[in-house]
C-alpha cells in the first residue's frame, strides 16, 4: 500500500533576506563582547579590530552593523591596492581576510593607512591572524597589533532566539516546543537556522499544515540523512 502524499501547492518565492541591522540582532553570551566593540566606535581601542568566529557565527550581520554605524566602504581581501593618501581618515571593512589569496602588500598598506591618518578598519576571518599563514613580517607585525575579539558558536540563546525571529519575519508563528527542538538538532550555526526555517516554511506551504514538532522532526532526519550521504 503507498503511503498517502501529503497535499502540496507551489511555494512562492518571496526573498525572505534576514535582516541585518542592529534590531534584527540576537544577543547573547556568544557574541556581546563582539557587540560591545563594535558599538564603541568610534572610540576603538586601535584604529584596527579583527572579529574572529566558526562559519555561521554571526560575523557577517555584526560587520554590517557596522558598516551601517560607520558607512564604511566595503573592501575585497584578494584585491587592496590603492592610494593610501586616498584612504586616511575613512573607515573600511575586510571580510573574510583569511580566505587563501589575500593581498598581503594591500593589506600592509591599509593598516598604515589607518594607523597614521585616522582611519578605521574592521576586519572578519574565521581564525586568528597568527593563523593565516601570513608570509609579510611587517604584515603579522600589525596584524600582531589589531585589537581582535572572538564570536563563539552560537549558544542555545542565540541560537532560540534567531530561528524565533526568522520564524516571525516570515509571519509564521510556532510553538516553543518546535524552536527548542531545532536548537537540539541542527547544526549550531546561524547559516543553518536560516536554512532550516525556510526549508520549514516551503514544506509548511507546500502542504497547506502549520509547522510542527513532527514535521522539523522529518525535516532534521532528512537533513541529516544527505549529510551522511556525502
């Protein structure tokens, strides 16, 4: 006997980007001495502040407050080369510095830049500059230098909190049963509540249910199955 299909309907798509201001951000113990900092500015305590954290720990939505705080121009790590007298006394953000191929020379002559004209940089990576790999020593040497503050894993808070406010920026509501159950079961990133919830939602319009405990549960077991797959 098949087993009977749920009812399904076409989803639309309509581009639910997580928000990345400064009200859109959970806070907890992971990430409130990242906070702190980058609510200081301008009063930093070195023209340049490195954020450190694992994939998914929320670096991406703090460097964009950030730069809404600041208007800092946006940088390419692979590609910095330009006028430093151009530079002085204005503020830029890196992301990703430790991804392979950063342009180390440009990156030397930015930090000089900020350092003697006033400016501000805020640079994002996954691991603490000793581990890059840097092969400039006057480069390691102001990177040596750089205030840096680390963002944790996201803690049972902050993870509960942002997969409740995805949930409500989408109109959806849910029981607390459903979101401590995530929490215990995805993977502890931001990237994956994001995921999870829309992948909940879709499945939830496609057959015309609420979202409950057992449909996450089909969910996480499914995600869990391809990842073990590969």
């Amino acid at each position: 006997m098949r087993k009977p299909e749920h009812p399904r309907q076409l989803p639309l798509d309509l581009g639910h980007a997580p928000g990345l201001s400064r009200d859109d951000l959970v806070v907890s113990a992971a990430n409130r001495d990242a906070l702190a900092l980058i609510e200081r500015w301008p009063d930093w305590p070195s023209p340049v502040v490195l954020l450190a954290g694992p994939p998914g720990s929320g670096k991406s939505h703090l460097a964009a407050v950030w730069r809404e705080m600041s208007g800092a121009e946006s940088l390419t790590a692979r590609k910095l080369e330009a006028d430093s007298s151009e530079r002085a006394g204005r503020a830029y953000l890196v992301e990703d510095a430790d991804a392979p191929g950063l342009d180390q020379t440009g990156l030397f002559h930015l930090i000089n830049a900020m350092r003697s004209g006033g400016g501000h940089l805020l640079l994002t990576a996954r691991r603490f500059s000793s581990a890059w790999g840097v092969t400039l020593p006057d480069l390691a040497s102001r990177l040596k230098a750089a205030t840096t503050v680390e963002i944790h894993e996201p803690d049972d808070l902050l993870l509960a909190g942002v997969i409740t406010k995805l949930f409500a920026d989408r109109q959806v509501e849910v029981e607390a049963n459903v979101v401590q159950f995530l929490v215990r079961r995805i993977e502890r990133s931001l990237s994956a509540a994001i995921q999870t919830v829309e992948q909940l939602d879709r499945t939830a319009l496609e057959r015309k249910s609420r979202i409950t405990r057992a449909m996450a549960a089909e969910l996480t077991a499914e995600i869990e199955q391809k990842r073990f797959e590969f």
